[in-house]
C-alpha cells in the first residue's frame, strides 16, 4: 500500500481494537442527549381545519352597472374567497395587537415554563413573574416599554409567532391553524379564539364597507335628476342590501370550521426519540473520527 492511502480493513481494524472508547464516547453523548430530551417540557397544539365560507352575494348586477359601480366604490371583480387575505391577517402584528393580546394571554405567553397534568394548571416562572402580587418581575431587554419589565407588544407578537401555525392547502383549499403551548388547555383556547375574531373582524369590515355604498347610492338617488342614474342606484342598493344581508346572518363570515380545536391528550413536542438518536449517531461519528484522526496523526 502506498504512504498516504487509507486501507478500509485497517480502518475497520482500528476501530475494533478501540471499541470501548468508542462505546465510551457513544454512550456520554447518549446520556447528555437523554438529560437534554427530559429538560425540555412538554407542549401541546390544537389543530383545526377551515373551509372557505361561500359567498353568496352575487356580482353579476355590478358588472352590468360598471362605471356607477365604480363611483360607489363597488368591487366588480370582487372574489367570494378572502382565505387568502384572511390568512395573513391571522399572521399579523395588528390583528395580534388588536384581537389576541390581553394581560392574561401576555402572561401564559411570556410567563409559562412547563404544565402540571395532574392539577391542570400552568407552570409559571417566578422570576419572570410574580402570580401573587400580579408584576413582572424580569429583566427587561426591550428599551421602549411603559411598564418596567413588562414585555412590550412587539416582543410578545415575536414569540407568539413561533407558536402559531397556519396554511392553505393548494389543492383542498382546506385552510389548517395550529398553535402550540406548554398548556393544552391554553392552545384550544387560543386556536378558537383566532377563528372566532378573523371572522368577526372581516365581517365587521365588510359590513362597513357595503353600508358606506348604500349611504352613498341613496345620496346619488336623491340628488340625481337622470331616471338611467336613479335606476341603477337603485338596482345597485338592491344587490348591496342583499350582501349585507349575508354579511349579518353569516358567522362563519370566511371560514367554516370542519375539525374544531381540541385538548389535546398528546404532546407535540419534543421528540425524545429523535434527540437520543442524534446524540447516539453524532456520538458514534464524533468518536471514530476522533480515533482515527489520532491514529493516523501519530503514523
């Protein structure tokens, strides 16, 4: 054998003769990544699966009265599907700010630590905050803040992002939301809550939108002096009334819930089998590379 190859027998032959070093080595990577894996607390997601509202406002009168429809500030094109829009709303900061945030979901945000299954309760960090007396009680990092070591807005949105999941599916249309805490009881909780609001707010908004056209159409009725012109304002209030008709009896406004959230009795995170198989392999390969590096430093 030339000076400078690698015989794979040799290899082979190192490796057997170092075993117990290697199985060593393995075996502290395998406790440490068991001590790591039983660190972690557990956390739990409750998944719901969504299904666009239908829409059954019809568009077809504001085609036909394009230009007046336009001055109304009508949507000729307009899509009965507002997942799309929905979605990113549920994604955020203001609709975090204006329709998820509260002091009790900043402390179960901010505060939680673990979950105590036996007595159903939130485990919280007491050097984060004090339950009996209600205060923040950590060091706080974020300069702009009105309350000493209360989180600011900004910072709780950033971890409530991590927890929160929610995508469409390209070829179902089925929207699927997840979020995830160390509280089951708290991800249902938060997971509804998230339905109920992104529907409510785009109904409201809706619901402003189609009574500002109608406030408008009447004002063109009464002051226009053309019979084309009254006619179609008064064809155009006929189809928006219809709209908000739908906008008021329907709750489910964008979406349909088809699996609701759950408590969930399983944990999502961590998985413990996954970590103790990485540490054994990176344990394996940290060791043999170790030996044979040694081995063949020294030759």
């Amino acid at each position: 054998m030339n000076q400078g190859e690698i015989n794979i027998f040799e290899i082979i032959s190192i490796i057997n003769r170092k075993k117990l070093i290697i199985f060593s080595i393995t075996s502290i990577f395998v406790i440490l990544s068991l001590i790591y894996a039983f660190s972690i607390p557990n956390k739990y997601s409750s998944h719901a699966l969504l299904a666009p509202s239908d829409d059954s406002s019809s568009s077809e009168m504001l085609g036909q009265l394009g230009g007046f429809a336009n001055l109304a500030g009508l949507s000729l094109d307009e899509s009965g599907d507002k997942t799309d829009e929905a979605i990113e709303r549920i994604k955020s900061f203001e609709f975090f700010k204006e329709y998820i945030l509260n002091e009790s979901v900043l402390v179960d945000l901010m505060a939680a630590k673990g979950w105590n299954s036996s007595d159903k309760k939130v485990i919280y960090d007491s050097n984060k905050y004090d339950l009996k007396s209600g205060k923040w009680v950590r060091k706080s990092f974020i300069p702009f803040t009105s309350i000493p070591n209360k989180p600011s807005t900004q910072e709780a949105y950033k971890y409530f992002k991590k927890m929160l999941f929610v995508s469409q599916n390209s070829s179902t249309g089925f929207t699927e939301l997840s979020v995830t805490h160390f509280s089951p009881h708290v991800a249902q909780r938060w997971c509804e809550n998230i339905i109920i609001n992104i529907n409510k707010s785009m109904r409201d908004e809706e619901r402003l939108r189609v009574q500002n056209s109608i406030d408008f159409l009447n004002e063109q009725y009464k002051n226009s002096n053309y019979k084309e012109l009254k006619v179609a304002a008064s064809s155009l209030v006929e189809e928006q009334m219809k709209s908000l008709m739908f906008v008021e009896a329907s709750e489910s406004f964008v979406f349909k819930v088809i699996d609701s959230p759950i408590v969930s009795e399983f944990k999502s995170s961590p998985k413990r089998l996954t970590i103790l198989i990485v540490g054994l392999i990176f344990g394996l390969l940290t060791s043999t590379t170790v030996i044979l590096f040694n081995h063949y430093r020294q030759n």
